[in-house]
C-alpha cells in the first residue's frame, strides 16, 4: 500500500509539470500577441503624429496635439519593451520547464478553436457547456470522473488501507501470540590432529529444533496505546480523505464555470474588437477633418487597442483553463 502511495504521488507530480508546462507555453504565445498588438498601436500613433503635423501645417490644430502625439509614442514604444521583455521572460520559463538551454528561441505555433486537436476532442465539451441544462449534468459527471481519477485520492485511499492494516494488526496483538521457529544443524567434517583417543560414540553430527510461542501478559499499556495511535491515525486521514475530496470537487466545479466563461469570451471580446475598430475608424476620420478633438481619437485608440488584446488573447484564456479541467 505505500508502494501504492509512491507511485501516486509520482503520478501527480507528472500532472502539475504537465499543466505547469502548458500554461507556460501559452503565456509564452499572450506575450507574443501583447507585443504584436503593442506594435500595431505603435504603428497607428506615428500615422496619427503625421496627421496631427498636418492639421497644424493647415491651421486646424495647435502644436499641442502634435506633442500630444509624441508622448503617446513613447508611451508606445514603452510599453512595446515591456511586452518583448515578457516574451523573453515566459521563454527562459519554458525552456526551463523542457530542461533545454535558456535563451534558446522557441518556435510557436497559434492556438485557436480550429486547430484540430480541439476540434475532433472538444466539440462535444463545445456543445455541452453551450447548454445550461446539459452544463449542470455533465459537471456532475466530471465530478465523479475525477474521484475516481485523480491521484491525490489515490494516494489517501492507499494510506488508509495500510493503516487499517496497522490497527489491526494491534487490536490482534492482544491475543495474537509471536510463533518463531528456529532449526539449527552442525557438522564436523574432519578431526585430523586430536590429541588422545577418539571418544567412543561420539557424533559428528548435531541439529537442534526450537519453536518458541511468547503472548506478554504486561506491556505498560503500550500495546492500548500503540492501537489507539493507530485508530486516531485512521481517524485523520479519513477526515483528509474527505476534505481533499471537497477541494477536488471545488476545483473541477470552478475549473468548469471559468471554461464556459472563456468560451463564451471568445465570441463577445471579437465582437467588441470589431465594434471597437469601426468606432476607431470613424472617429480618426473625423478627426483628419477636425470635427472631434484629440482626446476622442486618444479615447477610441485606447478602445480599440485594449479590445483587439482581449480579443487576440480570449482563445489563450479558454486553453488555460481547458487545461485546468483536464488537470483538476
């Protein structure tokens, strides 16, 4: 039984690498896309610098926009280091994590809900979390799934079948006497170089049987002691077991509620994103006619620039937890 708890407890630490290593990864690819889209609005405010310099060549705008501009540019480029040094940071974690050389590059790929691992394994998880009826069930389902899956569990199930063993082991010491049986042979091969005469009669041979029953009559109480150790023991890893259970359901239950809010994230922040990139448009134009002022066209920037993150990063935050369910 504790062979039993080793190999769990093996088992489990291969998960938490395996979960730790996939969240790694994708941090990696959400700190590849801030950076993108750090450039992008980086690219947008050195276009809207020329036209500011060009609504004050015309008369329409004082020179305050134009240094309005430049700051948000440096503000940009700030924030374009910032994301590239958190790129490199999530790539030395990762390599560590695969056991590779720190500052070597990673190639990654982009993970969205067409590639085709997620589709042929998830569908179903797709159309089961789409539905609050169905949703409820199938929570359930993964609870029980997970009792009867996950390591931690195993572990503790292990333990209290050894101290089950252990407590009745000393409740039979009461009455259970210790048998030991020892058998012993000798033999005297040769006598060459005695001295005298050979006593008449006398064997070379001698072996020796002894069987030995001992029950102690009085231990000190240890023996009461040593079973009512055992059974508070007992008493503790059930109450373990149980409260470890509890915090499995409560992860798989939270890990679930946490998917189907990423899910649903990923439809509503590109509808956003989108929203977010027309009203930009629209206010930019206005603004090269001068109709609105810099703040609205720094207002919908903004808007935009925060929308297109969550947007580009929505289908991350769905795999990480994805990634938690399995685990959890």
């Amino acid at each position: 039984q504790l062979q039993a708890v080793r190999v769990s407890e093996r088992e489990q630490v291969r998960l938490d690498i395996v979960l730790e290593t996939a969240q790694t990864y994708l941090d990696l690819l959400r700190a590849r896309t801030n950076t993108r889209v750090q450039k992008d609005n980086l690219r947008l405010s050195r276009s809207n610098l020329e036209l500011a310099r060009a609504r004050r060549r015309i008369g329409t705008a004082g020179p305050s926009e134009v240094y309005r501009w430049e700051s948000e540019i440096a503000n940009a480029q700030r924030a374009v280091v910032e994301a590239q040094a958190q790129t490199q940071v999530a790539e030395i974690a990762l390599n560590a994590l695969l056991h590779r050389p720190l500052e070597d590059v990673i190639v990654t790929s982009e993970v969205g809900l067409d590639e085709p691992v997620l589709v042929t394994s998830q569908q179903h998880l797709y159309e089961l979390i789409d539905n609050p009826a169905s949703f409820r069930i199938f929570r359930d389902f993964i609870v029980q799934d997970a009792f009867a899956a996950v390591p931690e569990l195993r572990q503790l199930d292990a333990r209290i079948r050894a101290q089950e063993r252990t407590l009745k082991s000393a409740r039979n010491a009461y009455w259970q006497p210790t048998l030991s049986l020892r058998a012993d042979r000798t033999e005297t091969f040769d006598r060459s170089g005695t001295q005298g005469a050979s006593l008449p009669g006398l064997d070379d041979t001698e072996t020796t049987v002894a069987l030995q029953l001992s029950l102690p009559l009085f231990t000190s109480g240890a023996r009461g002691a040593q079973k009512t150790r055992a059974y508070e023991e007992l008493t503790g890893l059930r109450v373990q077991r149980h409260a470890t259970a509890e915090r499995i359901e409560q992860r798989v239950r939270s890990a679930l509620h946490t998917t189907r809010s990423a899910y649903t994230a990923i439809r509503l922040s590109r509808q956003a994103a989108d929203a977010a990139e027309s009203n930009f448009v629209v206010v930019r134009d206005a603004y090269s006619r001068g109709t609105v002022s810099i703040l609205d066209l720094l207002d919908a920037q903004n808007a935009a620039l925060v929308a297109d993150l969550r947007a580009a990063t929505a289908v991350y935050d769905f795999v990480r937890a994805l990634m938690e369910v399995e685990r959890a």
